[in-house]
C-alpha cells in the first residue's frame, strides 16, 4: 500500500509533460499451490508478488510504466517514464483522492491461514486414495489445491481512490482408466472466491469419485453418432462454450477494432428471443467477481443481449474514451501490475429462462 500523499506526488508528476489523465496501479499476491501426482506431492509452491504501474493517457494514446519497487522513488522514476513517452497540451491537475465504498461485500470465513500446508496436502491425498479404490482400471489420478490473495489499490487524477482484496480457492482433480488398450479420462474441480470454507461446501471426495466413475465408465463407451443434430447445452461448461465463442466477441478492444461479428450491432437481433446474455461483477463467491475493477470503477451488472438484442458491449476505460463514453462497464481486468488493463469479462453467462431443464430435454426428438 501506498500513502495518499506519495499518489498524489506519483500522479502530478505523471501530468506534468500535459497529459489529461494519470493511474497508478498497485498490487500484493500471494499465492499456494499445490500437486500430487503417482500418489505423491510432487509440487508445493509459494509465491509473492508485488508491484505498481503508472499509467499515462494523452487523449488516445496511452503509455505505461511499471516496478516492483514500491517505494516513493521508484513510483515516481516510473511517473517520469511514463509522462515522458508521450506529449501533450492538457492543464490537467490532480483531483482530490477521495475513497471509494463498494456496497458489495463478499466475505471469507475460514482464512487460507487456519490450515496448515500439511492439511491442505493430506486433502489431496485422500482424493487419491478415493479415486484409486474405486476400481482397478484406474491408472493415473493427479489432484491440484490453489489459492491466491490478490490485494490491490487504484489511484488517478481524477479523484479515484479505491482498494480491493480478492481470496480465490481452486480445487481440481483429473482420473485416468485403462482396460485392454483403451484409456480415458474425466476430471472433477471447484473453486471461487471464498475461503477454505470451500471444502465444508463441496466434498472433494464425491468429486474424486465422480471424476473415477466417468472415466471407467467411459472405457465402454461406444463411439458418438456422427452427423448434424439438435444439442442441448447446460450450464457448466455450456457456460464455458458461450463465453469463447460469444463472451470475447463483446470485449470493446474487439469491437472497436472491428474484429468482432458484434461490431456494429447493438439494437439488432443476434440470438433468440429467449436469450438474455448477462456479465456479473457482483455475484458473491464466484471467480470473476470484483469490488472494483482493476481501473477502480465500481463492479456492476451488465446486460449484453436482451431477449435476443444486442444491447451493449463491455468497456474498460481506454475503450470508453475512444468512443466518448462517459463511463466504463466495470471490465477493465490485468493480469498484473506488470500489463495495462484490458475490457475482459467478470462472471458472463446465459440468464435463466422460463422453461425446466426436463421440458427442454422432452422437446427435442432426436440429439445430444
């Protein structure tokens, strides 16, 4: 964490070669993760990270420096660097910080600290020992415990002040069978972000024992009809599916660079009228969710299609302005202090409908 009175320092020297807006981004991770496979732990990984970038916007053009030096000098070596890649006219100052409340409170009852790496380790011991005893044709199961604490805060000349703290716990295991030459496989995993409450939640041993089941299960399966035929998708990974072939097409970087089939579209048909697509910062334990996006905006909800029409995109701010919006969408997501932020999706998914799952199922003569 940096003072108020060093983002001020680090922001009025990113103004100064006249640039209308400044950012500095500053970030603490801490992660965990953990593998066994042949029955043994064969990875324990701790990690920290931590760092800042100072972001420089000169109208359109954007400039961006960054350190994993936080300390007042080198915040503002990378304000120099930054402001001196580009040249502008602006009078621009520093605004009052003034922080930011979210409403959205996502809270993580059993800490990654109440459990030592022994017990977490002992936990993907016992899903291999429940995956092996299910049958003899299990050949290979491997078993994976992540966490990570991601920390953040977010000031710009504008006046934003805001501050973030983000727990995720991911859980996952992967079974192999083979019987007379044949091998498959079927894989299990959960996660959020929560605490280790996760596994008084969910049953990492059912888990085990689902992904075991399905993989000598499908040791027998005969080979899938071939030819065209009406699917019927669920969530789960018809979630997956709908965000590559959809979810990444309404980015704004797409959109604005034309490179998207929803260029151009909003106010027009693009789906059923039974389709309501919908990107969720704000939905408590869920992997995407935020307090504020990695550009200090506010998570929200955001309707993308509407009964079949295409009724906006996902904006960071970079793409907001290129187009004169006055606001972005809550979007703007990094991979670390090290990249600028991109318009990328938080929780994005197909709304529910009218219909029961059962019905729809019963509706369809013939397909998958």
């Amino acid at each position: 964490m940096i003072s108020k009175e060093t983002a001020n320092k680090v922001l009025a020297a990113a103004l100064r070669n006249g640039a209308d807006l400044a950012e500095v981004y500053v970030e603490d991770t801490t992660t965990l993760t953990l593998g066994l496979e042949e029955s043994k732990l064969e990875r324990a990984v701790r990690g920290v990270d931590a760092g800042a970038g100072v972001r420089v916007f000169f109208g359109n053009l954007v400039t961006y420096a960054y350190t994993d030096d936080i300390s007042e000098e080198s915040l503002l070596k990378a304000a120099e660097a930054a402001g001196a890649a580009g040249s502008g006219s602006s009078k621009s100052q520093v605004i009052d910080l003034t922080e930011r409340k979210s409403p959205l409170h996502y809270p993580i009852e059993k800490p990654f600290n109440e459990m030592s790496i022994a017990d977490k380790a002992a936990i993907l011991a016992r899903v291999d020992e429940t995956a092996r005893a299910y049958s003899p044709f299990v050949s290979q199961v491997q078993s994976r415990y992540g966490e990570e604490r991601r920390r953040v805060w977010i000031f710009n000349s504008e006046g934003v002040m805001a501050e973030d703290d983000r727990s995720f716990v991911e859980f996952g295991v992967n079974v192999m069978a083979q019987k007379d030459g044949v091998i498959q496989g079927a894989g299990q995993q959960f996660g959020g972000q929560i605490g280790l409450e996760l596994f008084e939640r969910n049953d990492a041993g059912a888990a085990a024992k689902t992904a075991a089941e399905t993989a000598v299960r499908l040791l027998d399966a005969r080979p899938a009809p071939a030819g065209e035929m009406t699917v019927v998708v669920c969530n789960g990974w018809g979630g997956v599916l709908f965000h590559e072939a959809c979810g990444h097409q309404m980015e704004a970087d797409f959109i604005t660079k034309g490179q998207s089939a929803y260029t151009g579209r909003v106010g027009q048909r693009v789906a059923n009228e039974l389709v309501t697509a919908v990107d969720d910062g704000t939905i408590p334990g869920r992997r995407g969710s935020l307090r504020f996006d990695d550009e200090g905006a506010p998570a929200a909800r955001n309707v993308l299609i509407e009964n079949g029409i295409l009724v906006d995109y996902m904006w960071d701010l970079v793409e907001a302005r290129r187009v004169g919006r006055a606001a972005s969408t809550g979007n703007g997501r990094r991979q670390s202090f090290r990249h600028m932020p991109m318009p990328r999706m938080t929780n994005t998914f197909i709304a529910g409908g009218p219909h029961d799952p059962e019905e729809i199922i019963r509706s369809v003569k013939k397909g998958i």
